[in-house]
C-alpha cells in the first residue's frame, strides 16, 4: 500500500471542506464521541498498557472496526488475540500510517493540511518501559505477563514484540527467582501473596536501567540476598526500587517506595540534555521519536532568544529545559509531585538557570497568570489524553502569546479544543502527526497556532 500523494490528499481535503454538510455531520458525531470518551484520563503511552482493555477502541472513534481488525491468517504475535494492546500487529506498516494520518485528518483535517505522518524506522521493541503483571493462571499455577484483553485473568508474556528486550529479560529472571527466594507473587482474588508487578524503565543512551518490583506490602523476605543474585543475573541493572501498593487499584504503582539498590531513578538524554527519571513520572515510552516530537515542536515556536514561554504539563521539564537555550525564561507547570521534583534536578543539572518549575494544576495556574496579567510570547501545551480545560484555554487567550504550539497524544480531545480556541482568536496554522506508537493505535499530533490578526 502505498502512501496518497500530496495533490490527493490535498485534493481530499479540499472536497472535505467545501461539503458543509459533512462537516456537520461530523462535528456531532465528533460530540458523540466525547461524550463516550470522557473518562479516559491517560495518555496511551500512560496506561498500564500490558492486556488492559482499550477503552478508545476504533470503534468508539466511529472507524470501521474491520478496517483495524488483523486479516485471519496467523498473528505474529502468539498472544495478540488476548493481550490486545497492539491492536494493528498484523497491519503492514504502511497501512497503519495511511490510518493514523486519516485519524488526524478527520479529527483537525477542517482546521489545516496536515503534514504527512512522521514515520518510525525500526518499527519493534521500542518502548522503554515495560510492566508485566505477577499472579496465578486459571489452574492456579504462578505466571506473569498481561491480563487477558477484558479480564484479570493473567497471560504469561516472555517477549514481546513493542518491548525493550533487555527488560523482558529481566522480568522473567524475576519470576524464575522468586520461587528460591519463597516469595509469593500476589493472588487478587484472595489479596494474599506479595509481588503483584514488575516495572521496568530503560534508559535508550545512558544505557540505564530501573527495576520497580511493586509489593501488596513493605516487607521483603531475603531482600539483600535476592538483590545480589539479581544483579549477577542482570549486571546492567543500575536500580533496584520496591514500591509498595496495598490499594484494590488499577494503577500499578503505589506512593511509598524503598530503594533496594542504586540511586532510586534512571538519568536519559534527549536533545542534548539530561534528565532524571524516576518511576511515578512520566516520561515518553518511545525515545527516537519523542526527540523528533520535542524538535519539530520547538521548531514551530521559531524562537529568537527574547521570548518568554510556558511549558505547560511539563512532566520531568523536557520540552521548556530543551527549549531554554533558545528563550529569555521558561515558566514550567506540572501537577505530579514526582516530577515536578524530577523536572526541577533537571533544570539544575542542564544549568537551565531560566527555567522555573511550578507545582500546580495547569488551569489554576494559567488562570492566575491570566489575572496577573502577565506577559506571554509562547506557550506549549502537552495535556494528558483528556486534553486541557476551556478555563485554561481562555485564560491562555485572555494571556495572548503570539504562538501556541499544542502536542497532543488524543486527536479527538484535540479537535476539541481547537474548536473552542479557534474561537477564542486564535489560527491553527501547521500540524504534523508523530508516529511514537507503532503497532498500536496511538499517534502524537504537534500544531502551530498563532494569534489571529483581527
Ligand atoms: N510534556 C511532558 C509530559 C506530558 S504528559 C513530556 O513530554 O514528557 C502530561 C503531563 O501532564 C503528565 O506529566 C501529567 O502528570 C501532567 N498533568 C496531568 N494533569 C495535569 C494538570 N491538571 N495540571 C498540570 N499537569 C497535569
């Protein structure tokens, strides 16, 4: 399959938007859509991906499910049928960027041509963070790897094609240890046993990596012995942290943690900067493209030197430390305790001396500037997978800088909130997709807004 040309794609979008009808049409169903849609609050690279139910099914986008629906013949993958996280794993790569272009043309397509997809080279193994689940199968026998798509019920997982390898290696090293060590993986139904996940986080150049084993409680029988004959096993481990979740919860991690071994976090570059890591914060599973992702951004804000600007849900402070060479002051904004303490080590460790990370919910935060009426030239967003608030949107409005440059990983809640700023006075003028989720059916999208003149 080959990929349309610009003259057809730009021929397409032409016709989409003289047919005014359609566009109706599609802006109610679009409504449809996030009304259904509401709840989802992670990002897709956020979720606890390994077998939970995809939620923002392409159904539920108002696709043709057939079209994303693997031919019948053998999948590549022996568990793709019930793990369920790759929903494209038997889609040529060609196909899965031609649908993933037509996802945000459909989505922001009325607003501005949409450059084509930025590809990935090597489309396996990329993501550098891994979460396996630890449990019991249906006969009642120890196994770890995902939850059957729909269920709780465990489908031992050694390899998987999207992970890292080196920490699917680890983690079955962690399981063949356990029964030598006496330590119990944990039972759901009984909530009795302790090692209920293993997380791990790699880093793609320090080469770092970080083992989280997530317990239902603080003990840890043989710990040091089973540290030391981990790291014979495993020498490139550079950290060892337990954390501890005793919630009946959905999310993997806990909020107390014990380092068993190391520093408690990993160190990565991007973009010729460093950053810490540590395992509540987020951080971007795929670190090829993310570097693309953060250059094309940082690109469309054209800066001169003199501009001040906001990265708002800054996350670990990657997109305003690496932009900060590049501007006068960098007002970072983050909810996450974690990593607005990650974020601020590393605006230290880069001598990002004009960068301030604040801890606060970004809409109370821009509505706060708004009333100070303080001075903005540039403002990147980077929402989680419910997309920002009209309270922020018109608060940034009301704050006027020049550019807005918007990246979203949900080209629904995109399309969302370009609807209510566009009417705000502000212009979309370039938009181009990042392919950060081969396999599956994420994509990143990066727009340019500018103020309008009137
Ligand atoms: N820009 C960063 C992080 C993007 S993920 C990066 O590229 O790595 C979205 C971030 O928004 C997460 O770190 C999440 O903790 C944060 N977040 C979610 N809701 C928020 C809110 N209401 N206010 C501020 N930050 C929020």
């Amino acid at each position: 399959m080959t990929f349309p040309d610009h003259q057809t794609r730009k021929e397409e979008a032409m016709t989409r938007s003289q047919d005014k009808y359609q566009k109706k049409a599609d802006k109610a169903e679009f409504k449809r859509i996030k009304k259904s849609g509401k709840d989802e609050t992670f990002r897709e690279s956020e979720k606890p991906r390994r077998g939970r139910p995809e939620k923002d099914t392409d159904h539920a986008r108002g696709k043709d499910p057939a079209e994303a629906k693997p031919p019948k013949k053998k999948s590549r993958c022996p568990v793709s049928s019930r793990c369920g996280g790759c929903t494209m794993i038997d889609i040529d790569y060609d196909t899965q960027i031609r649908q993933k272009q037509e996802k945000v043309d459909n989505c922001i397509g009325d607003y501005v041509w949409v450059d084509p997809i930025i590809r990935m080279k090597k489309t396996e193994h990329y993501r550098n963070k891994v979460t396996s689940v630890f449990g019991f199968d249906r006969k009642g026998k120890p196994v770890c790897g995902i939850y059957r798509e729909g269920t709780h019920e465990i489908v031992p997982v050694k390899e998987c094609l999207l992970e890292d390898l080196r920490a699917d290696r680890i983690i079955q090293t962690i399981f063949e240890l356990l029964p030598s060590f006496k330590i119990p993986v944990y039972d759901e139904k009984t909530r009795s046993g302790l090692v209920r996940y293993v997380q791990v986080r790699t880093a793609h150049r320090t080469r770092e990596i970080m083992v989280t084993i997530v317990t239902a409680e603080a003990m840890f029988p043989s710990r040091n012995n089973f540290v030391k004959t981990l790291l014979k096993a495993h020498p490139e481990i550079t950290t060892i942290v337990q954390n501890i979740n005793d919630k009946e919860t959905t999310m993997v991690l806990g909020s107390r943690e014990n380092v068993l071994f190391g520093k408690g976090c990993i160190e990565d570059e991007l973009c010729g900067k460093r950053f810490r890591i540590s395992s509540r914060s987020f951080y971007q599973v795929n670190s090829l493209q993310t570097e693309k992702l953060y250059n094309i951004a940082i690109d469309y804000a054209g800066l001169s030197g003199k501009e001040r600007i906001m990265d708002a849900y800054c996350g670990i402070g990657t997109i305003g430390i690496i932009a900060s060479d590049k501007c006068r002051e960098v007002l970072s904004v983050e909810l996450n305790r974690e990593a607005v303490k990650d974020a601020r080590y590393n605006a230290q460790i880069n001598n990002a001396d004009n960068v301030r990370i604040v801890a606060e919910d970004a809409t109370r935060y821009m509505v706060d500037l708004a009333e100070r009426g303080e001075q903005l030239d540039v403002l990147f967003m980077d929402p989680p997978r419910s997309g920002s608030t009209t309270e922020f949107l018109r608060a940034a409005a009301d704050l006027g800088p020049k550019k807005i440059v918007y990246v979203s990983c949900n080209p629904d809640t995109l399309a969302r909130d370009l609807d209510q700023i566009t009417e705000m006075g502000y212009d979309v003028k370039k938009a181009v997709p990042v392919d950060l989720f081969p396999y599956t059916t994420g994509v990143e999208t990066i727009v340019l807004m500018t103020r309008s003149k009137s």
